[in-house]
C-alpha cells in the first residue's frame, strides 16, 4: 500500500474543517516554519526532494522559487486554481476536502520566498469553492495563522482570492496573471518570465494547487520519506484523474511511476462492460491518443516514461477510450474545445482551431471526404511549431496522433 | 458614488482593498460577477459602473465582459442550465443527457424556456469528469454543481427551484 | 550610444545597437521579413506569426562556458523552433535565416490561416493596391484557398465605430495595432477587442463612439482594410490618387501631411482631395495626425467660398470683376496713406506678410501682427533651438507645460509630452484645472485662475520639488498655452518663462526652449518677419483713416475691435469667406486656400515648412500676397513680387530670422527612421515617406537680451460684488469656419461655450444645458452651459470661438436666460 500525501481527507473525516485538520497536526509545519527557518533552507529542503511542478510542466518546484531575484520587491505567490484541462478533477477534490493542508502549502511557500501578499486564482465554475476559501481565510486570519507580524516575527502574510470567469487559458501561468490584473486572459510574451516580472510585473511564483499540497508533507515527515514514494526523477506521489470509459472513474493518489495498467485495470477495475481498451490519453484534451498496447499499459506513469510512448504525462488526467469510441469522434470533441477556448492571440491557433473543427465536424457528419482527413493532418501541422503559446500545440496533439494512430476511424467516417 | 456602490458599499470596498493602489484594473473582473448577482447579466450601465470605479474605459470593461464565458452581456433565463458535453462526459453519454434534457423542457441548447425560467446551454469541461452526466446551474453570480444526474432528477431539480424562484417573485 | 551587436541575416553580416529587434535589424540591411502585429512605434507582441524565422546562437559548452567550435573552428550555431524577428532582441554571432523552406512554409501557413477568414472582397476594398495583406499573399501566399468558403465566419461588414472611423469586421486580422495605439501611444483606450478566439472583433463603447483625436491613425496603420474613414471610404482606389504634401494649419505643430487627391466626374471633373494623411516627419509629427488636421480640409469645398471681389455699393456688397476691386482697394488706401492701419494674421503664409509688410514700408502706414495669443518675441530668443526634436526628451529632461490644455490646443504636442513622460521626462504641468496630461506628469501645480504669475514666480524661487526637477534637468522645454488667459498675459507669461529658462541655462542648445502654443499656424512667420501685436490696437484702429485686414477676422473675435473698426472710414479685407470682418468691409478680397498655394510658414517649434499647391485653386481666388502686390502696383509701389519661391528668397535676404533659407533647402529630406512609405507598406502602414522637404529651424537671435522683468501681468480683473471671473479657454473643436464645414465633424464640437462647476451653476440658478447670459461692459451674450465638477469654483470657463467674443479674463454679469425649456431642470 502506498502512503497518501495528498487525499489525506479520505482517512481523516472532516479535514476541511480547521478544528479537525489543527488536530491532526495542522500548521505546526507552518508555524515552525515561520518561527524557526530561514526562508533559504526550506527552499533547499524543497529542492532536496525532488517535487517537480502539477500543473503539467513538470518543472522542479524549488528551483522555480529560487529563481525570484533578492533586488526586486514585493514577491507574490499565486496558486493556480483554474484546473480546466477536460479530464482533469483532482485540484477540486483537494480544494473542497483537504483545503488547510493547500493553504498551509501555498503559506509555506509564501514565506520561502518572502511574498506578503499571496493569491489564488480559482476557474470561475468553482464559484462555491472560492466563497469557501474566503470564509476559510478569514478564519485563519482570526485564528493568527495569517496576518501582520506572525507569532510574534517580522513576517506578515495576507492572501486574496480571485475568481475567474470562465476561459480555459487562464490556467496558463502569463494569462492568469492578465487575468487577476483586470485584463483579457492572454498569455504575456516570455521573457520576462514570471519570475522576474509576473504580477503587477513583480517577481511572481506560480504554483498548482497539488504541487503546494505536497509541500506541508516534504517539510513534517522530511525529504527522505516523500522520495520513498515514485522515482527517482519523479519523486512522490500523484494524483491520478481517471475517466472516460473505465468502471471506477475517479482520483486515485499512486507513486509516480505506477503503471497504466494498475491505475486502469487494478483501481479503476477495468473497461465499462469489459470493453476492450483502445487508446488512452494521459493528459487530458491536450494528449496525444496512446494506442493501448500491452507495453504501453506496462508503461509507468512518470514524467520520463509517457515521453517515451510520445506523449506526455501533463496534469494526468487519464481519459480511457475503448472499443466502442471512434477516434475520430474523440478528436472533433477535443477540436471543438481548443476551439471555443482559443484566446485568439496568435494567427495559426485562432484560424487553425477554428479550421479544424470545421474539418472534424464534417468528418464526424458523414459530410467529408478522404482528402478532408489530410486536410486536416496538413492544418494541423501548419500550426505545429509556430503558435503563441502551448493551447495552440496542444490542440493538435490528438488530431495528428489520431490520424496516424487510427486513420482507419476517419476513414470509416468519411465513406459512410 | 455609483449605483453598484450604492447598492454593495461593502463588497465594492472589500474588492477594492484586495489590490495595490495602483492596481485597481484588477478589480473589473470581481466587480463584474458582482453585477451579476442581481440581474444574471452584464447591462451596459453596470459596466459603466464598474468602469467608473475602476477608472478604466467602458470598452476596456466591456471587453473583458466579453471575453470570459461566465460573463453574459444579455439576459437569459433566470437558471442556466449548463450541461458538460466535453470530452469526458462525451464518453459516458453526456449527449444522451442533454438531449433528455432538451425533450423534456421543450428548447434547444442555447434557447430560454418560454417563461423564461430556464436557459439550456452546454459548455466545456467543468472538473467533474468522474461524476457524469453533470450539469452547473449558474444563478445570478452563484455556480453550483449537480452531478451523477439523471434527466429526471434534473428536471425535477428544476421543477423545485422553478417553484421557489416564482415564490420569491410573487 | 548602445554597443554595437553583428550577426548575420540570410548570409549577410549586420551590426545594430545591442536591444534591437532582429526585424529592425533586418529592415535597416534592407532585408524584408513580412510583418502584420509589429509596427516600429508600438511594443512588439508576437502576435500574428508572419515574422516566424529560424534563429541561430552559437552553442555554448556548460562546463566551461566557452562557445563549443565546429571541425572547422567556426562556432557552432544552435537552431530551435522558428521564432518572431518582431520579439527577439539581437544578440552577439546570431545567425538569422528569414528565406529558408521551413520559414517560407510557416509564412505561407500564416497566410493562409489569415485568408480563411478573410472575405478577399479586394476589388471593392478602400486598401486594395496598399494593402499589407494583399501584397504578402502575392508574395508569400498560397495559390488558392483550402478553406470551403461557406464555412468562412460571416460578420457584419459595415460597423461603424462612431461618426469617423468605419470597421469592417469581416476583414480584420485581429493584429490588435489599432487597441495598442489607442492604448499605448495616445492613452484613449476607447476600442478594444470583444470575445476570443475566431470571432474576436473590434468594438467601441465610448460615447461618442471612438472617441480620441488621434483616432484617423488607426486608418493608416491598420494593416488590412479593415478600418477607413467614413470620410474617405468608397472614395476612391489609391492608385489613382495623387498625393500631394502639405502642412496642416489647424494649429501651431506643423504636421506634414499628404492630401491625396484626385480628378472626379462627380466633382465635374475638378481636380479634389479625398484624404488627408499624414506625411513622416519624425522631428514633428512622427507618423501621426489629429482628426481635426485629418478631416477639417473640407472647408476648401465650402459653398460658402468666396468667388469673387466684393465692393461696397449703395451699402450693400456687390459682386464685381478683379479690376474694379483692386482699383477701389487702391483709391481707398491712396487716400488713406500714412493713416492706414494693416492687420495680417497668422494664417498668412510668410510670402504674403512680407507683401504686406513690403508694401506698408513704402505708405508709411503701419502694421501689426493680429495674434490671440503673445511671447513671439520671446521665442525668436529663447525658443526651441536647431536640432531639437520632442522625441529625444526623457529621463533626465523636464518639460513643463504652463496654462496648457494641450490635447485641446496642440494634439500632436499633447502626444509627444505626453511620450516623452512615458519615457522618463519629469513633466510638471501647472494649470488652473485638470487636464488630460495630469495624469502623466511627474508635478502638477495648481494655481487660481489670474494667479498665473505667481504660480511661475513660485517656479522661478526655485525651492519647490517642481521647480527643482526643472531647473536640475539636463534639457527642459516649456509649452505655454493661454488657458484662461487673454494675450497681455501670455505675453507677461511669456517673460517670466523666458526668465526661468534663461536663469536654469535652458536656452540656446538643442531640446531646450520655450513654445508657445499659438492658436494660428503661422504666427511666428509674423514675428521672424519683423511683425509684432499691439496691445493698443483697438485705439489704433479707431483712430486710422482706413484698414487693411488679411488673414484675420478681429470683429467676430472682440466686441472692442468691431467697434474700432465700425470707425474706420474704410475696411479692405482678404478672406476666403464672408467673415464678420469682412460683412463690415468695402472692399473684399478673396483668397485662396492653403492647399491650393505655394508657400511657407514656420511652426511652434520654429520649423520653417514648405507647403506645395495640392488642388487647383477655386476659380476667382487669388493667393494674398498676389493681391497685395497688385494693389501696391496701382498704388505705384513696384513691389514684383510675382511668386512664392522668388519672394521667400527676397524675404531670406533681408530678414535676419530668414537667413541663408531657400525654398531648396527647406525641400530637403533625409532618412528616417522607422522607414515608412515605401513599397512595404506592412511596415509603418500606409502614412507617406517625405520626399517634399523636412523644412529647417534656423538660428536663434544672437541678440539675446537679459530678460527683464519688461512685459508686466496687469492687474487681475477686478471682480465686483454680483460679478464673476469669466476666462477664455480652448476647445480642439469648435464653431470656427474651418472645423465647421466638415459634416463629420459636426456631432464632435461641443454645444455649450460656457463651462462651470456645478456647485456654481446650483448658485446660479442654472442647469447643464441650460442657456447663460454673460454681460460686461455694454456686450451681452448668449451661451449653454455645461457642468464639470474638475472646475475650479468660482470662474466661469467661456470657450473660444464658440460665439461669445471673451479674450481675456474679464468680469462678467451672470444671468440664467429666462427661456430655459423645463427638460433643462
Ligand atoms: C493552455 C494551458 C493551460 C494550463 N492550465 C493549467 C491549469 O488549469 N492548472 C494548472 O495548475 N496549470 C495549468 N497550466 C500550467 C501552468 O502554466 C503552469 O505551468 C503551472 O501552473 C505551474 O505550476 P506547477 O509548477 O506547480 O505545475 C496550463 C498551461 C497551459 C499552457
Ligand atoms: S482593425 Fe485592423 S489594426 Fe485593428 S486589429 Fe483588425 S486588422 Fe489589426
Ligand atoms: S508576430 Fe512578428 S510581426 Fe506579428
């Protein structure tokens, strides 16, 4: 049995709750942490274990905070709150059951790098969730574990909750910090990065909520028991959105490194109607489509394995098709969202998301005919390589790995 | 003092202090899910509204109204009815869903009941892939969840609320 | 100066200063990389991909630091994903290939994303033949379309956003240049975009819709034919027009500009102008022009025109053939002699004030420069030096803006105060009210309305943080406008200026001066021709035989004047329209318009300018200097000053401020930079290259005297119980002739000419919109009232030419007129 880091709320009821979740040790990391370490060391500590980025980069969290200059202040921290990739539920489920131990991760790292003033962005649907976090911040403010000059040190810290309205982008690291400074959600152009000028054009870290969930464990129970879970490379553990057409959809907490077939065929208990699996897709909308083999189920779930069947592991939000799914009907789905969620920034993904749904909707409608399908491969690589940002290269990952993959779907489509 | 001061003194102050001095852009869009609680929509006196306070253009307002999905720029049904049929849900009949739905209230996605109660819209991918069919009621600038859904239990969700909701106006 | 970077673009060895572009780079070693998002004056954003090339760094060893070297010894060059020449900076051995397949391809790829959208509605659209688009797809594109055209997004072409400027939805690229100018450079954030994705499109919800003075430039920079004037719009093709360069005389900047214009059967085959553009000239107007400049040449079509002398017969003005009026015009000054009194305004062009000046040297009448405003004299001194340029001002330099509402009286130099704030000047603005450059600058000083002299002896002390900023600038330049102030006062002004830029050492070098915000274009010819104002005109006038008034229109401007005048025993007058001076005239004069003539005039910054004959001119008109030199004839005073060039190098010889100018030298240009203009008009957008003259600013007066404390403020007017202090003040667009023939213009000039704080108007009695009767002396006049809670209290604001003839600050009687509809409460 693996250890749990994160769904924490599934053995101890009622963590949400701050009476329960103090009881059970809650903020003792903290308040330690701002009474007795020197922001460096716990920056060290998180780089000691190894804990690389949530949100779907994968970047090394402790070098992410060590990259916010000393010159330049005030430094801010913001959570990233706005999980929108299709597939992907894991942050809601923190969020709603196990907030403290998010907060304590986000406050943690607020001091790491001396922000005074953190925020976090929520995706507007989690409307609920946010009113929450603001009732629970006000009561971390009337219990002293956030304010002016804590327990009695120099360091103050307040946090804010934004809400957002409804744009997937905004998950997008530049265009959530647009997004909380009054502006339309679009990616800012790199450099400067975030680091150097991110909010309000200060040195900005941003973080998922997972990956600060993480960060109360690695500083209580020590680097050495956090790496005792998943790789080397990809230490610790992860949480697994599974869905689409697997029995038990759900999140699942599984060392990084545990393999398709666990999570599909061992948690999820195997294909709705005991279906044969054909293809999945690891990271959400934004996936290439795996084809299901056997080596490809044996395939463990890390950061440095999913590259290798080519594709990437993301936010794992592992979205099961089987036998019964046309891929082409799969991709004119994802088109259509990378579609409606184009920022309209930049010209190959505006024009080309919005071309390519065309393409996939007469596909899909019997109304295309075989060039349509190298129609569509052709547009699709014209966005390749030459978009603003990542939406756009996302949106043609199940597109191009479709039709190389499952041409015969498309086929079948378009000969009707 | 504007309208929307007048009416929310303490959440337009509270809004306000979240930002540095020099910030206040960023409090549009928090304005704007305020003006929302009311009417269900952005009219453009309240984005005239939120200009003022925020001391930016109407059209920078505007714009960012027009940007974000949740933002609407005209009034629809009192409960928006927003059903997932992204990806996820697609795979485990979330279009046999909408379409129930549609059946039993007589519109199509997109369109307002006659007594313009309810509007039904589909919309991307809302975080609850593991719970489909789901559907989001979005009710002034309140957002709720309805998951593991039924076309009955929806329809009978709304038939409750429909009746709470005629309550209140009469 | 940056260090110097060298790399290499498509093969070829470039050097720029470290932080440039790498399409800036390119474009200055002639090397084309199509752009859409990217213009030279605005922040580069990425944004449209057309500008993908492949970008090469020399490899470097992590160990060690040092470059990793090929076989050969050459460094090895690392290749990565295509990027944006329109973002990356240079950098030192970077090797750019803008023409490789992989580059052509992406080109082609943007291309071809851009055109799905597109209508390709070529033939009927107003940039076809200079359009960006049009012209890369040529080059770079596709040969047809993949696209099925019904699944093409579909939007409302015709949009208007507002009364000028007209979207087409369907044509917009989305490059956004259009929002970042408005945002970006002029600050009025008044378009943006609505939705995402595909149907993002371009909307205003400002009110009047677009509403910025800058809004024309849109029109020039948007790179599609997307956005046009409502004015030009289906006007014609632009290859068929000709352009004709000019120089805007709406106010004292001096932006070159371009009339484009052409032959029409519409026009019964006349030869007219169909836009108006701006002309590069980066020392004053960059690439930019106001509305007012862009769209109130109009007034060259008018009806109302004069077409022919007018003689006073039997009381009435006849219409009569040229002979007979210059004859009339030369019997009446005969008689008058010595005793005639000249008066010649601004809007001369300096040929035709140095005729005049001419010919009243031979009479011995007398001659005064007609001017609203004062301190020429100042400027010939202390004024901007040769070699200044607003743009080179930033950090380290001060400008200080003194009784200026520069937006409303000098766009362009609102604009580029307001840039160089943006890049780091210390701008003070002193100002009896708030103005829109407020929230630019470093230092606001607020004074009460007729303690401006106080508000610059403060500044002269020198011990406020202000004054300190000013004097401790390494450059310093000061506008000085006449907000709330007639001319005695700007002339006192004017003085103490001078004093403070003299007493700081700010004078005489480069990018360092006094200007003065005039209110007629020419007015400094007036004063480097010798001519000067006379604060005692109206006795002059009263007490002349007879008048001779050009370029000027004293009786609707000052119920003073038009008294004096009423007892002159003759008024002759140059006009191009029936002016109030001229109804009282007996002789009148027409003449013609700027853009039908040759000539020169010297602009606010001291720049002496050349403007060129753009349309034939009306028939009947004559240029003014023509018809003083004619009249001189009859008088038997052989001026022969037959044509512009010939007199302009008569004036160069014998007036000091002219000296060592021809119309050659002023026709002068060089390169600039951005480059615009030319074939790639993707690059600036469509404003025109100079190729016509960058005109000369030419030495200051060596006789500097030390300013004294000379010209001296009068005493402020005396306010009596029951009275107020009404001043005048300026607005962009107003009720003058000029701006009032342009039809699209109408809905922009304000209704109310009377402005107060609304606690004062409650006082009053009086309501917004409301109508005011102000009365001083024995005048009484009628205006509508509009409440501005900026307004200082206790001053009543009266707007110039908007019908009520107030030109200094004056006491004044306030009553609500009783006919106020209920509506108004
Ligand atoms: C189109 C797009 C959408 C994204 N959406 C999210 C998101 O919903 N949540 C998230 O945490 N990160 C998202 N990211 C990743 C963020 O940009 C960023 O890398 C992440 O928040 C960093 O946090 P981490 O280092 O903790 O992973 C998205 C990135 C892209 C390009
Ligand atoms: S209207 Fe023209 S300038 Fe503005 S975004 Fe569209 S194409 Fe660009
Ligand atoms: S992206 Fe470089 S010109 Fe548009």
């Amino acid at each position: 049995m693996s250890e749990i880091f994160l769904l924490r709320h599934r053995e101890i009821p009622g963590l949400n709750q701050l009476r329960t979740y103090t009881a059970n040790g809650g903020f003792e990391t903290w308040m330690q942490a701002v009474k007795t370490q020197k922001p460096a060391d716990i920056i060290q500590i998180v780089k000691d274990s190894g804990l690389r980025g949530r949100g779907g980069a994968g970047f090394p969290t402790g070098m992410k905070w060590a990259f916010l200059p000393n010159n330049i202040w005030p430094h801010y921290v913001v959570a990233n709150a706005d999980e929108s990739e299709p597939g992907t539920f894991k942050d809601r489920e923190i969020l709603e059951l196990n907030p403290f131990q998010f907060l304590e991760g986000l406050m943690i790292s607020s001091f790491a790098v001396q922000a005074h003033d953190s925020y976090i962005y929520f995706r507007g649907e989690f409307a609920e969730i946010y009113r929450k976090f603001e009732d629970r911040i006000r009561e971390l403010e009337e219990k002293g574990f956030i304010g002016e000059k804590l327990f009695g040190t120099d360091y103050s810290l307040h946090l804010h909750c934004v809400l957002g309205a409804g744009a997937y982008i905004c998950g997008e690291e530049t265009a959530l910090l647009e997004s909380i400074e009054g502006r339309l959600g679009q990616p800012r152009l790199r450099p400067p990065f975030p680091a150097v000028a991110g909010l309000f054009e200060k040195p900005t870290v941003i973080n998922n909520v997972e990956t600060l969930t993480n960060i109360p464990i690695i500083l209580s129970k020590g680097v050495a028991y956090f790496r005792s879970q998943g790789t080397d490379k990809s230490p610790g553990t992860k949480i697994f959105c599974l869905s689409g057409r697997v029995k038990k959809p759900g999140n699942y907490e599984l060392p990084l490194g545990t393999t398709f077939r666990e999570l599909i065929y061992g948690h999820g208990e195997g294909i709705l109607n005991d279906a044969q699996i054909k293809a999945i897709m690891p990271a959400g909308a934004s996936s290439s489509l795996i084809p299901a083999t056997e080596q490809a189920l044996d395939t463990p779930m890390d950061y440095e394995s999913v590259p290798a069947l080519g594709a990437q592991l993301g936010s794992a939000s592992v979205i099961i098709l089987d036998e019964t799914i046309n891929i082409a009907d799969l991709v004119n789905s994802t088109v259509h969202f990378f579609m409606h969620e184009s920022c309209g920034k930049c010209t190959p993904c505006r024009e080309g998301t919005y071309w390519m749904s065309h393409i996939t909707q007469r596909i899909v409608e019997g109304k295309a005919s075989k060039p349509d399908i190298d129609l569509l491969k052709s547009v699709a690589t014209q966005m390749q390589g030459n978009c603003f940002c990542a939406l756009g290269e996302f949106s043609i990952m199940a597109p191009l790995s479709g039709i190389e993959k499952f041409r015969a779907d498309f086929e079948a489509r378009v000969e009707k | 003092m504007n309208s929307l001061e007048k009416k929310y003194p303490d959440e337009v102050a509270s809004i306000l202090a979240r930002y540095p001095e020099d910030q206040k852009r960023a409090a549009i869009i928090p304005l704007l899910h305020l003006t929302q609680r009311d009417a269900g929509f952005i009219s453009i006196h309240a984005m005239n509204d939120v200009a003022e306070i925020t001391r930016q253009s109407i059209t920078d307002v505007a714009s960012i109204a027009g940007y974000y999905t949740l933002f609407h720029d005209h009034p629809e049904g009192k409960i928006r009815l927003q059903v997932c049929t992204d990806v996820a849900c697609m795979l485990r009949g979330a279009q046999e869903y909408l379409a129930e739905l549609s059946r039993g209230l007589g519109i199509q996605p997109g369109e307002t009941t006659a007594d313009g109660l309810v509007t039904l819209e589909e919309v991307k991918c809302v975080a609850a892939c593991d719970h489909v069919p789901v559907f989001q009621s979005q009710i002034g600038d309140a957002i709720e969840f309805h998951e593991n859904q039924t076309s009955q239990k929806t329809l009978d969700w709304l038939r409750s609320m429909s009746a709470s909701i005629k309550g209140e106006g009469s | 100066m940056d260090k110097l970077v060298s790399l290499t673009i498509d093969g070829r060895a470039v050097q720029a200063p470290a932080g440039t572009l790498i399409i800036d780079a390119a474009k200055k070693a002639g090397i084309v990389i199509p752009v859409f998002c990217y213009h030279p004056k605005l922040e580069p954003v990425g944004m449209c991909r057309m500008c993908l090339v492949d970008i090469g760094r020399p490899a470097i060893d992590r160990a060690t630091g040092q470059p990793i070297l090929n076989p050969d010894g050459t460094p090895k060059i690392q290749f990565g994903k295509l990027d944006t020449a329109c973002t990356t900076p240079i950098s030192e051995g970077m090797v750019v290939w803008g023409a490789t397949e992989k580059v052509m391809s992406a080109r082609k790829s943007m291309l071809e994303f851009l055109l799905t959208s597109h209508p390709l509605d070529c033939p009927i659209c107003d940039k076809g033949g200079e359009c960006p688009l049009q012209n890369q797809t040529m080059k770079f594109g596709p040969g047809d379309s993949r696209f099925i055209y019904d699944e093409k997004i579909h939007l409302r072409k015709k949009m208007p956003l507002g009364d000028l400027i007209m979207l087409d939805r369907e044509r917009c690229i989305q490059c956004a240049r259009c929002i970042r100018f408005q945002d970006q450079v002029v600050d009025e954030p008044v378009i943006g975009f609505y939705q995402r994705g595909r149907p993002l499109e371009i909307v205003s919800y400002s009110e009047p819709g677009f509403d910025s003075i800058f809004s024309g430039n849109t029109t020039d920079i948007c790179p599609v034919g997307a956005l046009t004037t409502t004015d030009f719009r289906f006007g014609a093709r632009p290859w068929e027009m000709q352009p004709e360069a000019s120089i805007c005389t709406q106010c004292p900047v001096g932006c070159n500009i371009n009339y484009d214009v052409r032959r029409e059967a519409r026009s019964a085959g006349k030869i007219v102008i169909k836009r108006v553009m701006p002309r590069q000239n980066e020392s004053v107007n960059e690439i930019w022009i106001c509305d007012k400049g862009r769209f109130t040449y109009h007034y060259v079509e008018s009806p109302q025109r004069l077409t022919s002398p007018l003689v006073r017969q039997n009381g009435e003005l006849k219409p009569v053939p040229w002979e007979e009026a210059l004859t009339a015009a030369a019997d009446k000054i005969r008689t008058a002699g010595s005793n005639l009194v000249t008066v010649a305004g601004g809007r001369l062009l300096n040929e035709d004030l140095y005729a005049l000046k001419q010919m009243n040297q031979a009479i011995h009448g007398s001659i005064f420069h007609y001017s609203r405003m004062g301190g020429a004299g100042w400027v010939n001194r202390v004024g901007m030096a040769p070699g200044s340029n607003l743009a080179d001002l930033g950090k380290g330099d001060a400008i200080l803006v003194f009784a200026s509402d520069l937006h409303e009286e000098a766009p362009i130099w609102w604009l580029r105060v307001k840039q160089a704030a943006d890049r780091g000047a210390a701008l003070i603005v002193a100002n009896a009210r708030p103005t829109r450059l407020n929230k630019h600058a470093a230092h606001g000083i607020k004074y009460r309305y007729g303690e401006e002299e106080s508000a610059l002896q403060e500044l002269l002390a020198g011990e406020s943080d202000a004054a300190k900023a000013f004097s401790s600038s390494k450059n310093a330049v000061i506008f000085l406008g006449s907000d709330g102030m007639g001319a005695a006062q700007v002339e006192a002004a004017a003085a103490l200026a001078s004093e403070l830029l003299v007493k700081t050492d700010h004078f005489g070098k480069p990018n360092n001066g006094l200007v003065v915000v005039w209110q007629a274009a020419n007015e400094l010819g007036a004063s480097m021709l010798g001519l000067s104002p006379s604060p005692t005109l109206g006795e002059k006038l009263g007490a002349a035989m007879g008048v001779y008034i050009a370029g000027a229109d004293p009786v609707a401007d000052d119920p003073d004047l038009n008294d004096a005048i009423q007892r002159a025993a003759f008024v002759i007058v140059q006009d191009m329209f029936l002016s109030e001076t001229a109804k009282l005239a007996d002789v009148v004069l027409p003449v013609q318009a700027v853009m039908e003539r040759e000539g020169s005039l010297v602009s606010g910054e001291r720049r002496v300018q050349l403007v060129y004959p753009a349309i034939p001119a009306l028939e009947g008109t004559r240029p003014d200097f023509s018809i003083t030199n004619e009249i001189a004839a009859r008088l038997d005073v052989k001026l022969d000053l037959s044509a512009p060039e010939q007199i302009f190098d008569r004036l160069a010889q014998s007036e000091r401020a002219f000296s060592g100018l021809s119309y050659e030298r002023l026709a002068e240009t060089q390169p600039q930079w951005p480059e615009v203009g030319d074939k790639d008009l993707y690059f600036g957008g469509t404003s025109f290259k100079n190729k016509e003259g960058l005109g000369v600013v030419p030495d200051l007066s060596h006789e500097m005297a030390e300013p004294s404390a000379g010209a001296k403020f009068q005493e402020r007017a005396a306010v009596q119980y029951g009275e107020w202090l009404a001043v005048p003040v300026t607005s962009v667009y107003h009720q003058d002739v000029y701006v009032a023939s342009a039809e699209l213009l109408k809905n922009r000039i304000p209704s109310e000419a009377i402005l107060m704080h609304p606690a004062d108007a409650t006082a009053l009695g009086a309501s917004s919109g409301g109508k005011l009767t102000l009365k001083w002396g024995i005048h009484s006049y009628e205006g509508s009232l509009a409440v501005d809670a900026n307004l200082p209290q206790g001053v009543i604001l009266v707007r110039r030419d908007m019908g009520i003839p107030l030109q200094q600050p004056t006491a004044v009687r306030v009553t609500p007129a009783t006919n106020q509809s209920e509506s108004d409460r």
